[in-house]
C-alpha cells in the first residue's frame, strides 16, 4: 500500500491495528453491561447482582433473616454483598480486557489508556 516509503507502510499498519483495538475495546465495553456476575454474604442469604459494569441490578435477601432486632447484621449483609458483587465484576472487566489483548497480540496484563 505504501511501499516505497519507507516506515510510513509499517506506521500505517500500527495506526489500523490501534483503530481496531479501539472499536474492539469499545464493542467489549457496551458487552460488559450484559455480563453478570452475583456477589454473596452471609453464606448466600444475600446477594447482589452487579454488571461487570459495576451497576448494581438487583438484590436478593433471604426473608429469614428479617429480624427487628439484627437491623445492623441485615444492613452488613447487605453492603458486603454489593461490594463482593463490584469486586467480581472488576475482576469480571480485567478478565474480558485481557482476553482482548491478547486476541490482538498484546501482552495480556498491559494497560490501555482508553
């Protein structure tokens, strides 16, 4: 395409291989909001379920322990279990970007500023 000139056929190259990182990245981003993971406290008498966005989209409380008296535990329970949710789905969000660059040739643990 740009024979003859030199570097500019490998910096061309270079430019199309980022422009396809990019629209990779974006279309990975618009799929982790479908991604879910579920986070649990209390051996699973919580639970939150979060995007791999972080969105938290719903929460599950086991009625048992609805107890006038363990308001503070319920309220423990509940906030361990969003922040097990959120905490899954980061990881959830490093796997699927590390899965991409390494589809791209890209060392897997490589940070991307976009």
């Amino acid at each position: 395409m740009l024979k003859g000139l030199g570097g500019l056929g490998d910096m061309a190259k270079m430019m199309k291989s980022a422009q396809d990182l990019q629209s990779k990245m974006t279309e990975m981003q618009d799929e982790l909001h479908n991604v879910m993971v579920i986070g649990e406290s209390g051996a699973g008498l919580v639970k939150a379920t979060a995007s791999a966005k972080g969105e938290l989209k719903a929460l599950d409380i086991d009625p048992s322990i609805f107890n006038g008296d363990d308001k503070e535990v319920v309220e423990d329970l509940i906030l361990a279990a969003v922040k097990d949710a959120q905490a899954k789905a980061t990881e959830k969000a490093q796997e699927e970007m590390a899965r991409l660059t390494e589809s791209m040739g890209l060392p897997k643990d490589i940070k991307l500023p976009f």
